[in-house]
C-alpha cells in the first residue's frame, strides 16, 4: 500500500533555504529575461518560462554540490 504522507513530492528537504532559493528563482529569471510577476504567483506564467527558470536552477545548484564534493567540503 502507498504511503498517503502529506509531505508533497516538492517539499523543501531543508525549508530554511526558501529565501535563497527565492533569490535564485529570481537571479535565473533576470539572467534569461523573463519577466518575473510583481504579486509573486507564477500560476499565469508560460510554462516554457517556469520550466527554463526550474532548469536552470536545477543545474546551478547541481554545479554547486559537485563543487563541493570535489573540494570536500559536501556537508552530510
């Protein structure tokens, strides 16, 4: 049987990083740019805008962890 946990597939693992990841959302969105909405929703953004943002963050943030693991400094 499934478990029905409440937790979302999208949960943040360290909810204290929501500011950063904030700011990261926005950086990439300037860096490609898309014009981010004033209110904060993204639900009447392009979905080839959203998926570009997601991408590249995904990627960022995939750079960062390697960096880490070569330098040694991956925390667990």
């Amino acid at each position: 049987m499934m478990n029905m946990s409440k937790r979302s597939s999208n949960s943040l693992v360290v909810p204290q990083a929501t500011a950063a990841l904030d700011q990261m959302k926005v950086e990439v969105a300037q860096e490609l740019g898309i014009q981010i909405p004033q209110d904060g929703y993204y639900g009447f953004m392009a979905s080839r805008d959203a998926g570009a943002i997601g991408g590249h963050i995904t990627r960022k943030l995939v750079q960062i962890a390697e960096q880490q693991l070569q330098s040694n400094t991956f925390v667990r």
